[in-house]
C-alpha cells in the first residue's frame, strides 16, 4: 500500500493484489445474489515455434 500526503490531505492506494482479491470477492457477491456459478476458464495454447 502507498501513502500520499499534500496540503494536509492524504490519500491511500492499494496494492494491485488487493484490489484482485477484492474484484473477485465482488464477482462472487454478485454470483451468488444472482444465483450462479463462477465459471473460469484457461485456454493455452502452443506452437512448436518452426
């Protein structure tokens, strides 16, 4: 977290891996007041680079 102060005003940011942990804890919220399920998906691909 980084703190930034000027002209007696102080502002907070977080770190990129809390605001991820709190998208997703968002996500689910929302899914759940919905009635759904989270569904993730990973897609990989490759080549053998020839």
């Amino acid at each position: 977290m980084a703190r930034v102060s000027y002209d007696g005003k102080t502002v907070e940011y977080r770190s990129v891996v809390e605001i991820d942990r709190a998208i997703e804890a968002l996500d689910r919220e929302i899914a759940a007041a919905e009635g759904r399920r989270i569904v993730r998906q990973l897609r990989v691909t490759s080549t053998k680079g020839l």
